[in-house]
C-alpha cells in the first residue's frame, strides 16, 4: 500500500482487439480454476435484495482479452452483485474475505458503500473509518438505509478496484419517484488491465505518458499555422515545450492498455438491455471506472435526465453526457421505430470505447459510430486565457517558480472576497517553490456551462453541470458560516498528486464542527480533470452567483476551473476526501476530514 495514501507491455490496440475476437469476450467468474466464457447478453452478477446479504472477497480467473488473469470478485463475479435495498429498512451485510495467502491483490479487503449516509465505522476505508477485513476475517457491516437513488460499491484497499471490486446498487424509495417508466436496466462502465494494477501504477511513475500516442506532428503544426497564424502557432507550441507537457495528454492511462467493460462485458459480447417498442426504459449508468471519464451517448435516441447521484433533478433531455468516475446518471428513453440501439461511451481522450445494445430480443446489434475526433487543450483550458498567454510563475528550465504576491491563501484562509470569477487567482504558500507542482491556473472560472474538452460544438445536444437543477430547494438552507479554499495540485513528469502541493502523507486532517454549514472552493491548478468525493456528506454544488444548484456525491473539477460548494458536516467521525482517479489518489491527492463536537 503506498505511503502517499493512508496507512493500512501492453498489447497494441489492434493486437487487443484480434484477442478480444478470439475470446468472443469470455469473462468473467470462475469455479474450479476455469474462466467461464458467457454468450452476448448473459447477465454476469446476480441481483441481491432485502435486508441481509453474504458477499465473499475472493479471487476468480478472467479473460477479458484472449489472455487469463487474476480478477478480485465478490461471490465470484464482475460486476459485484447488484444489491438492492430499500429506503428506510435496516441492512446487514456479512462481507467475508477469501483472498488466497500470497495473493497479488493484498492481504486486507474492504467495501465502500459509495454516496451512502451512514456511521463512519461502516464507510469502509482502511486506516479512517475501520482496520480493514483479514484474511479469513468477516466484517458485519450494519446501517439504516437513508436515501434512494442509483449508487455503487467498491473497494478501498489497494488497488482491487482496478482489479474488478466493483458492483452497483441501487435503492428503492419509500415516496413515489417524480417520474414513469415501464422496466430498467443498470449499465456500470469500468475499465480492465491484463496489467497487475501495482506494475501499471509503477509505470505512471516512472512513464506517465507511456499512453499517449497522440503527440502533435509536423502536420498538425501546418494545419495550425494555416487557420491560426505562424506566429500564434510558434508561441504555442513554445509555451507547451517550456511546460515540458503536451495538449493532447487528457488522461493517464487510455484504450491503448485498458479495455473497456459494459456490466463486466466486451464491446465483441455485446451486452444487452430488452424493451418493447414504446415502452420508457430507465438507464442506470454508473461509471465504476478507476481511471476512465465516458462521454455517453445512443445514437438515435434522446435520453432524458432525471437523476444525478442518486438525487432527483428537473428533467433535462440531452443527446450525450459525459461522466467522470464514481458518478451516475439515471435517463429515460423510449426506444421505437428500429428493433436495436447502440449505448456507446468513448472514453474522454477518444482512444476507445465500450458498446453495448438497447434491442426487442438478444442477438441484435445496430451501427457503432466512429470514435470523435481527439480532444486537444489549449491555454484557455487550464484558465490561463488566450492561446500562448505567458504563464506567471513559470521559468524557462519549465518549472514552477516563486510568484511574488500569489502566496497569499494558506489553507482554511477565508477567500469569499476573491469570488468565483476572479481575474487573477492566488495560491497557498504551499506551492511556492515546490517540485511537486508543474502549474498553476491564473485565472480560473466555473464554466458550469461548459460541456467539456472534445464535447464542445459537436453538433449534439451535450449534457452539462449548469443544466442540472435538484428537484428540492437547498435541504440545509443557512449560508456557509466559514469558507475553505483547496488547489488540485500535481506534477505530470513525476505522476506527483495532492491538495495545495502537499501529498496525503504531509498533510494533518482537515476538521470540520459537527452541525456547522460550510463552503468548499476547490481550484484545479492541474491541466488533468479531477472528480472530487467526500465521504459520509451531500456535496451541494452552487451556481456562479453562489446560489445552490445540484446536490452530488462527487464533483468534477476541470483544468483551470474554480467550483464552490456546500457541505452540512452532519456525519461525526473521520472520512475520506479524495480524487476518485485510483492512481491520483493513490499518488496523494487524499485528504482525511474529521468531524468533531
């Protein structure tokens, strides 16, 4: 386990994909030693309801690729059971752990109910909230169940979630829900790597854009030069080389080592979800991903949403959405006038993707579209305005240097009189000559209203933040009595992460008064986008004049972008804050928050 967090060569793509035919997408869940190889749409996790449940932490052999690993799996299974519970029932959950002596995964297990309201000793996160699961120890978790909505679980120990703990769940209300449909159907997008998770962790360290394929060529600058000018071209490629960083680096690790999963299936198994022609379908999307933001769409199809972590929000109809990881989406289609539909998510970068299929009966597919075009930054991106502004702070060896007058904002100082559109943003003293940050945003602004990089002007009707409006008022409604501001902070070449420059392993828990209503800023000084999760509180986003918005589990905080939001510090205990990027966290973007009386 690294001491960064808390304390308790891959195949070409085209060689992948020759594999994945060959195995007809076989995945998944052994007995005996054997891989079981399951036909398109054969449901891969059973479904558990009620109120008491045995779940077994084990290891299963999974072919995903042509190729057997090693999963980690919950009663033999990627996903985990999908679990349902209902709002207001007492649930217990025996959670055993059957994890082999020796085995690449750890020797400690644990759950984490993502989004849930519950006791911080059943969060599930070894070394804040509980000792973690032995080897052939069982851990009771029990809680009265306080919400409905669309959630998920996962594992907070190592890296097993990269390795397959993951499982959706899902909650029935007791009230009547604010919309109709006729059936659903859960759809968990993650990611999957032959790799050992470990060995893929140490390669980001010591290659952090082994990924990246993607570099700009002499054509690209022709092109530039041609529709921006050649001297705006040569000052931004110039600003990009003294960053020693490249635009079309949008996430650590893409299709080119990962394959992408729909409900622990292939694109090649061709999960699939049934309806009869002019039924409502509700979707359940949940990105269970550790590294991978899905831009999802159903060719064909309008979807229509109606929550957003597990919360009610006033309709909004959209042709795709992008979703960072831990967060999920419910939307309703009705399906008609063809018997198939792709359900389609690329990753961001554009380097792969996951389909599966909407159809009146198994054995249909409809056409998958052509991956978009890549996504390129610009300086505007990371909040440092026009293309080849010149960066403050930075020297010509590319390295972030002392900025007179910008250390000004020490973690908890109160900057309510900056606001969130500032044209100068200052830093905590904490990031002044620090070799752990390559930047730092100057001039940072919400853009709730921004769909994103690669989603912009695509000719789609794209989902965004500023269009997501909870069906409640504020549930707390007292203004925050006190304001902390945090900067997302890291180092590309040395795959550093952490909050205001400083890993988990340097930082004290940051505290919070029982009952007291506060205001989270958080400022991306990053060029990565980071989903943000609290644990054991609502994180209640606000509008750009500070007025409150949307209630979500896990916030994304693109590059260059300064986001506020409320947290009502309800829960007593230590809780995990943390980027729900594994390896980011991993790396030391991990805070702990205590909640005291």
């Amino acid at each position: 386990m690294s001491s960064d967090r808390y304390r308790g060569a891959p195949a070409f793509p085209a060689r992948r994909q020759f594999l994945q035919g060959l195995a007809a997408a076989g995945v998944l869940a052994g007995f005996g030693g054997l891989p079981l190889r399951a036909s398109p749409g054969v449901a891969r996790n059973a479904t558990l309801s009620g109120t008491e449940f045995d779940l077994v932490i084990g290891e299963s052999p999974a072919n995903f690729t042509g190729r057997t690993r090693t999963a980690i799996t919950v009663n033999g299974s990627i996903p985990a059971p999908l679990l349902r519970w209902k709002e207001g029932t007492t649930v217990n959950l025996r959670v055993s752990n059957a994890l082999p002596a020796g085995s690449i995964h750890g020797h400690e297990a644990s759950i984490h109910w993502h989004g849930i309201l519950l006791p911080a000793n059943m969060d599930g996160v070894p070394g804040i909230s509980f000792n973690g699961i032995g080897r052939g120890e069982t851990y009771n978790y029990r809680f009265t169940v306080k919400q409905g909505g669309t959630y998920w679980y996962h594992s907070h120990s190592g890296f097993q979630e990269q390795a397959g703990l993951y499982g959706p769940l899902v909650i029935d209300p007791i009230a009547p829900e604010p919309f109709s449909y006729d059936r659903e159907h859960v759809v968990m997008l993650t990611d999957w790597t032959d790799l050992d998770p470990s060995a893929l962790f140490a390669r980001l360290k010591i290659m952090p854009g082994y990924d990246n394929y993607y570099k700009r060529t002499v054509g690209d600058f022709m092109r530039d030069a041609k529709r921006d000018g050649m001297s705006a071209t040569i000052d931004d490629r110039k600003m990009w080389g003294k960053m020693r960083m490249t635009p079309t680096d949008l996430s650590d690790v893409n299709a080119n080592t990962y394959t992408y999963l729909m409900n622990g299936a292939t694109s090649l198994a061709n999960w699939t979800g049934l309806f009869k022609p002019g039924e409502k379908v509700r979707l359940r999307f949940i990105n269970g991903s550790s590294m991978t933001y899905f831009d999802v769409r159903i060719p064909g199809l309008k979807m229509t949403v109606v929550s957003a972590d597990g919360q009610y929000v006033h309709p909004v109809t959209i042709d795709e959405f992008r979703m960072a990881p831990a967060e999920t989406y419910d939307v309703i289609v009705e399906p008609t006038g063809q018997d198939a539909f792709t359900i389609f998510a690329q990753d961001m970068a554009h380097t792969g993707y996951i389909s599966g299929t909407l159809a009146v009966r198994d054995g249909l597919r409809a056409p998958v579209p052509a991956l978009d075009p890549r996504a390129i930054l610009t300086m505007a991106d990371m909040g440092h305005g026009a293309m080849g502004h010149e960066m403050p702070g930075m020297g010509d060896d590319g390295m972030q240097h002392d900025m007179a007058g910008m250390d000004h904002a020490a973690m908890g100082h109160d900057m309510s009189a900056m606001g969130q559109g500032a044209s100068m943003q200052t830093h905590p003293a904490s990031e002044s000559n620090n070799p752990f940050i390559d930047m730092q945003t100057m001039s940072p602004t919400p853009r709730l209203d921004d769909p994103g990089i690669g989603l912009r002007e695509n000719g789609r009707a794209v989902l965004s933040y500023g269009m997501l409006k909870s069906a409640f008022e504020d549930p707390d409604g007292r203004d925050p009595g006190r304001e902390i501001e945090l900067h997302l902070t890291g180092h590309m070449e040395r795959f550093v992460w952490g909050f205001n420059g400083q890993k988990f392993s340097q930082v004290e828990p940051l505290r919070l008064n029982y009952g007291e209503r506060l205001r989270i800023v958080l400022v991306n000084d990053t060029m990565m986008s980071h989903p943000i999760h609290l644990h054991g509180m609502w994180s209640d986003l606000e509008d750009e004049q500070g007025n409150f918005q949307v209630r979500k589990h896990t916030l994304d905080i693109p590059p260059g972008t300064r986001r506020s939001y409320r947290v009502r510090a309800d829960a007593l205990g230590g809780w995990a804050y943390h980027c729900h990027l594994l390896f980011h966290m991993e790396a030391g973007m991990m805070r702990e928050v205590r909640v005291e009386e």
